[in-house]
C-alpha cells in the first residue's frame, strides 16, 4: 500500500492517471448505455447491441497506422489535449443525433468520437514511462490494469444507474463532463521536454505519408526483433478477445438464461461483485509483483480466469456466475500487471508510442472480430453456453502456450540488456 500511495506523490503521474480515468470513463460509459438503450428498444435484435460496442473497436482500424507514429513525432500533452476536447465537442453532436433518432448519423458519431479517442492511449502510455521509475512500472500497470477491468463490467453498473437516472442523453452529456475534467487535468501538468517530446519537435506539416509508414514499419521492426516483445503482444491479442466477449456476453447471459426479467438490476450487482473483486485482485497482485516472476503470474492468472470463464458458462445459478465471476475478477490483474509491468521495462522511450501504435490496433482488432464473429453467430448457431466456453478454452489455450515460452525472459539479464539495446537497430 506504501507503493500505491507513494507513486501519487508524484503530481504529473497523479494528474496523468485520474486523466486516463476520466477520459476512460467518457469513452466507455455512453457507449455502454447505449447498448443497454439498444437492448430495450430493438429486445428481440441483439445485433444492434453488439453493433455500438464494435462503434467502440473498430475505429483503431481506421487510425492504427497513424496514432503510435503521432505520439513518438508530435507533442504528447497536446495530443491527449486535443483528443479530449474533440470527444467533448463530439459528444454535443451525438446528443443531437439521437434527439433526431437517426441511427446511421448516431453510429457514424460514435465512430468517430471512438476514432479520436484512440489517439489518447499510445500518448498517456508515452508520458508515463518518461514520468515514473522502472521501478515503478508494475505498480503503474497494476493501477492502469485495475481501472481497464473495473470498466470493462462495473462500468457497467455506472452506465446502467446513471442511463435509468437521466436516459440516453443524460448519459451522453455525462460523458462530456468526463472528456471536460480529462483535458482540463492534461491542461494542469508540467511535463518535461524530453517526456513531451523524445524525438526532437516536429510540426504537422512535416507528418507525411512517407514518415508515417516508415515510422510505422520501425515499430513493427523493433517489435519482430524482440521474442518477448512478440510474446507480450500475443497477450494482448489475447486480451481484445476476452475484452470483446466480455463487452456483452455478461448482459446476453442475463437477459437471454439466468434473469430474463430483471437482467439489469443483476448486471448492477454483477458490477459490484466483479469490481470488487478486480479492486481487491489488483492491490494484492501489485503486492506480488516483487515476490514472484512476472512470468509466473501471467501463467498463472490464465488458467485461472480461463477455468472461471469456462465454468461460467454452465452454470444455472445467478449466485454461482456472481461466484466464478469474481474468481475471474481477482485472477485477471495477476496477467495485466505482468504484461503490464514488462513492457515498459524492455522498450526504449523513443518507441514507446510506436510500440503502442501496433499494440492498440492488435488488440482492437481480436476484440472487433470477436464482436463481429457474435453478431453473425449469435444466437442463430451459437448459444450463450458456447461463447464462454470458446472464451474460456482461449485462455487456457494461451496459458499452456506461455508455460512453455515466458519463464526463460525471467532474468534481469534479458531485460535490461539485452532487449533495450534494440534501440541500436531500428532508426528513431
């Protein structure tokens, strides 16, 4: 706990981090009460509901090749700036789309908004590794780790509470609050150069299309020199899979098997029940961080949530899934912090944000695609049980796949020596 309150002491960290929490929170809420929105207005087509999630993931595929390059060349600060304010501004827009109840304008808004959006991540992850010490990276990526899961399911029970206070609109403009307090926190910190801007200053016009897809090809280049680095990105290509099931399977479980009736007021206690659970997992696994290798705890927290997942989908019982729900809840930070806390360790800050710019759209990509692969199949050929299972099998998959690949990059060795000196064959 000395860690968790120390690092805070750190005021560009804790400006940063409350940032990414509201501007996480503006990118997700409304989205998710839209779906929720959805789900009561077209009851009999969960197509559309899986829809405004892919409104969510899709858009990296539209910008994937541009944001990492943009965060390595550009102004990091003003980047995030910027994205903040044109979500707010767009958050204006959708909320008079909605007031027509025009569907093509209101999924095309919220594209867009998402599209912008994801020029953020690549940036704040930049600033980070600049504003903290490697020996603060595990703790950063528990906290970052544990504010992506709380949201991931207890945001939905804040989307559902705030969608039942104050509708569709009101949650909209709750949104817009959350991309105000996000730029107004960037607007408050005082960043060094060097963080802001690694690469020397580089204006706008000088970004051309040449520069960006040689940038981009350097990312990749840094990347496929690295075997761990390979390995971690396999995780998160893990993670966009398990992320884009879970983004609905939890509220398809409840409407479609286990509450029917009142699958919303369960999805508010699932949220607790799983919020808790990850607040509880992330504090105790940041505590593990330095005791075990961080190999181990990725391993270990796959089978884990992979066996919960698993038996999720078979049981019959709402106290059970809230049960294995938890169990999952604790066992996913052991695989973020790992993952989380090697990254930044074995990357040189002058790549970080192109490292980010391939890592991002990988990770949107299995979740756009587990989404997509959904609204096709579900509920027509597979059943709710199925999509767990699949799910889970993945993890434990990738669990068995890492036992045989992680445990031998566990030497500090390896990763201050060996792997930051790729620095040396890629141009930056």
């Amino acid at each position: 706990m000395k860690d968790f309150l120390k690092i805070f002491q750190n005021p560009n960290f804790s400006k940063l981090f409350l940032a990414g929490f509201t501007s996480m929170m503006g990118s997700i809420i409304g989205v998710t009460a839209f779906m929720f929105y959805l789900l009561d207005k077209f009851s009999e087509q969960p197509f559309y509901a899986t829809l405004a999630e892919l409104m969510y993931s899709l858009p990296t595929l539209a910008v994937f090749f541009i944001v990492g390059v943009l965060a390595d060349r550009m102004d990091r600060q003003k980047i995030a700036l910027y994205c903040d304010w044109i979500c707010a501004a767009l958050c204006l827009v959708l909320m008079g789309a909605i007031w027509l109840d025009w569907m093509p304008l209101i999924f095309a808004i919220l594209f867009l908004r998402s599209a912008v959006g994801k020029f953020f991540f690549p940036a704040d992850q930049a600033m980070v590794q600049g504003i903290l010490s490697k020996g603060e990276y595990a703790i950063a990526a528990g906290l970052n780790q544990m504010v992506g899961s709380l949201f991931m399911l207890f945001g939905n029970m804040i989307a559902i509470f705030i969608y039942w206070s104050v509708g569709i609109q009101g949650a909209i403009a709750f949104d817009l609050a959350t991309y105000v307090i996000s730029a107004l926190l960037i607007m408050s910190m005082k960043v060094n150069e060097e963080v802001r801007l690694p690469n020397g200053n580089h204006k706008f016009n000088e970004i051309n299309i040449s520069m960006v897809w040689k940038d981009f090809g350097a990312g990749f280049s840094y990347i496929k020199s690295s075997k761990l680095l390979l390995a971690l990105i396999f995780g998160f290509f893990l993670f966009g899979i398990v992320n884009g099931g879970l983004s609905v399977m939890p509220a398809f479980i409840m409407k479609y098997k286990l509450a029917p009736t009142n699958y919303e007021q369960m999805m508010m206690w699932m949220g607790i029940v799983f919020g808790i659970s990850v607040l509880v997992g992330s504090v105790l696994c940041s505590m593990l961080a330095k005791k075990v290798n961080l190999s181990t705890a990725i391993i270990i927290g796959l089978f884990i949530s992979g066996l919960a997942l698993g038996i999720c989908g078979v049981v019959d019982s709402i106290a059970l899934f809230f049960v294995f729900t938890g169990i999952t809840g604790l066992s996913i930070p052991l695989i973020n912090i790992g993952i989380g806390g090697w990254l930044p360790k074995i990357v040189d800050p002058k790549m970080m944000g192109r490292v980010q710019g391939w890592i991002t759209p990988i990770n949107m990509l299995s979740h756009t695609i587990t989404l997509g692969l959904i609204a096709a199949f579900f509920p027509k050929l597979l059943t709710i049980e199925a999509l767990f299972w699949i799910i889970g099998g993945m993890i434990l998959v990738t669990g068995i796949f890492f036992t045989f690949t992680l445990p031998k990059y566990d030497s500090e060795e390896y990763e201050y020596q060996g792997e930051v000196l790729l620095e040396e064959k890629v141009p930056v």
